[in-house]
C-alpha cells in the first residue's frame, strides 16, 4: 500500500503545475467554484448537471477532475475527463504514468486519449525496454500489424510463448502459428504447440503431437489433442483403453 500511495502522489505532482494556468482562467473556478467539492464527494456517476450549459458542464467537471488530482483521487479524474472528453489531460495522466514506468497504465490512458502518435511512441519504447504485454497492448490498440509481427518475432527467439501465442493469433498469420507450433514442439512444451496448432487449424500437426504425447505416457494431454485434431477414432482408443489413465 506504501508502494502504491508513493506512485500517486508522484502522478499527481507531476501534474498538478501543468493544470495550474489552465486553472485560472476556469470561469467555473470563478463562478461555481464551492460546487466543486460537494460533486466530488457525491461521486461522478451520480452528478446531474443537465441544469447548466454545455460549456458550463464542461468547466465544472475540468475543475472536478483537476481536484481529483490533486487529491490523489486518480480514477475519479479520469472519470471526469472521460466524460467531457478531455483527450488531452487524459493523455497527460498517460504521460505521468510513463514517466514513473508504469507504462500499462499509460497505454490504458493513451487507449481512452485516442493517443496514437504517444501509443506508438510507447510501444518503441517498451520494445527496447523488454516489456513486450505492455507492447502489444499499444500496438493492438492502433492495429499496427507490421509492429505486433516485429514483437512476436522477437517473444518467439526469447521463448516468450504466451506473448508470441497471442500476436499470432490476433495477426491470424497460419505461417506464424506453424512456425511457433513447431518450435514449441522441438522443446517440446506440448501444451504450447497444441495451442498454435489449434489456432492455425492444422489437424495434422495436432494429430502427430498427439502420437508423440502417447509415446511420452502423455495420456490425457493426447485425447485433448486428438479432440482439438477431430480426430475421434484417435479419442475413442484412447477412452476405450487408457480410461485409467484419464
């Protein structure tokens, strides 16, 4: 918890001097500035400003937002932004995530800023760094597919078999999924490759890994493998035989 409070309170400083000008000249600030707090403790899903304007409703809600901040309520600000569609301070609390490294997050607020340049950008960089989920989600976010094949590339020469798994299989790329199938059957992490293989509808490949899975005493893991397949005459021996084995 320690952990956690020290992370928001480096967001919220990081922040808190960028809204200080757009502040001041907040007419809400001006004019219904004791609404402020008194929305905040009702909580955003319950405010109802159908009463004001739209710009009135928007200046308010800045002003509850950039509070929030302060005060280290992080979720409730973004909550705030998201209704009045700020992009652009939500993009700002995506930078002040990345700037202490949580670039999950980061991605996540970039996702609601409809950030693409920052989402790219961070996807770069979490190439260099190792960090290859946090990649993916930016990637996977403006469809770059070019960039999600350079990063499956590289999770599949690092073993990464989830991470590889998943971009394949969002690129829909049969070659790929072969490829990472068959590598993950040389190690052999049969579970892995009867993943790819599954995912590339290659019955084939899945029914020969069901063979070696026999050869190994792998029984259970065979007749998944032979159902996955369609092999049902494979299946039927197996529970007609090794049903003690099951």
């Amino acid at each position: 918890m320690g952990k956690e409070d020290s992370f928001v309170k480096k967001v919220v400083s990081d922040m808190v001097d960028s809204y200080k000008e757009t502040n001041k000249s907040s007419m809400s600030s001006q004019n219904f500035g004791k609404l402020v707090p008194a929305l905040i403790e009702k909580g955003i899903e319950s405010i109802n400003l159908s009463m004001f304007d739209e710009k009135t409703r928007e200046q308010l809600l800045n002003d509850v937002g950039d509070e929030c901040l302060r005060k280290g309520k992080i979720p409730e600000a973004i909550k705030a932004y998201m209704f009045i569609g700020n992009k652009g301070k939500l993009s700002k609390i995506g930078q002040s995530y990345e700037n202490i490294g949580l670039f999950s997050d980061a991605v996540d607020m970039y996702v609601l800023a409809e950030d693409n340049d920052n989402l790219g950008r961070l996807g770069d960089k979490c190439i260099k760094e190792s960090k290859y989920p946090d990649a993916i989600k930016a990637f996977k976010a403006t469809n770059n597919k070019s960039k999600l094949l350079v990063v499956g590339e590289e999770c599949m020469k690092k073993e990464k078999w989830d991470s590889s798994l998943e971009i394949f299989t969002f690129l829909q790329s049969k070659e790929k999924l072969v490829e990472l199938g068959d590598r993950c059957f040389k190690h052999p992490f049969f579970n892995y490759a009867a993943k790819a293989y599954k995912e590339a509808g290659d019955p084939d490949r899945l029914t020969k890994l069901g063979d070696e899975c026999i050869k190994q005493g792998l029984v259970r893991t065979a007749y998944e493998i032979y159902l996955a397949a369609g092999n049902e005459t494979m299946a039927t021996f197996i529970r007609e035989n090794f049903a003690n084995k099951m």
